[in-house]
C-alpha cells in the first residue's frame, strides 16, 4: 500500500484529500505545518508529498528545497490556490503543480502518473 503524506495547513482540505485518498487504496498521514512534514518525512518512508506552499511556519516552497536535499526523496505535488508559484523556480524541483479544488479528479490522475513513473524508475534501479 502506497503512503501518501498530506501536508497543508487546511483541515478541510486535508480531510478531503484524506478521505478520497483512503477511498483510492493509499494510507494517509497528514501534516499540519512544514515542521511536522519535515519530521514526518525523516522518520516515515513516504511514497508521495502532496505539499500546499502557504503553511504557517515554513514555506512549502522552502520544505521542497528541503525535501529535495535527501537523494532519496520521495516526490512532491506542489498544492495550493495560487497558481502563481509556478513561476518560482524552485516549484520546478516538484514532479507537478496542482491548483487546489473541491474536484480531486485531477489530483488523483496526477498521483496516479507520479507513482506510476516512481514505480518504474525503482525497478530500472535508479
């Protein structure tokens, strides 16, 4: 079973991204704040982030550098209501930028892609 972390310091969205992620098959750990990512992400083998960027203590963009600086670090869907972080160019060290909705369609296809390609580059063995 895949682990997918939900960072974001929304407690509705992560309720709902909790609930139709659980609903999909994936175990559901959620994270509040970018500290409790960050722990969460040193202490648990994650298969995928999906990580808002306006968290209340660290910036997601900065928790993605973070993230970022262990080699093997699980991917990050960058999540937020602003579209404008694309442009930062950080985001562009995320496996993809989803803007956030009610309708998780989206984010569903795009985990599904994410974890699929993870899946394939683990057993080419890199």
């Amino acid at each position: 079973m895949k682990v997918i972390l939900v960072a974001d310091d929304d407690k509705h969205i992560r309720a709902l991204y909790e609930e139709t992620l659980k609903i999909e098959g994936y175990k559901v750990i959620l994270a509040e704040n970018g500290e409790q990512t960050l722990e969460i992400i040193k202490n648990i083998k994650i298969d995928l982030v999906i990580l808002d960027v306006r968290m209340p203590d660290i910036n997601g963009m900065e928790i993605l550098t973070e993230i970022n600086k262990n080699k093997s670090h699980p991917p990050v869907l960058v999540n937020t209501a602003y579209s404008g972080y694309i442009e930062d160019s950080r985001s562009w060290i995320a496996e993809g930028y989803i803007v956030k909705s009610s309708n998780t369609r989206e984010l569903l296809k795009k985990i599904k892609e994410v974890l699929k390609k993870y899946d394939k580059e683990s057993k080419r063995g890199h």
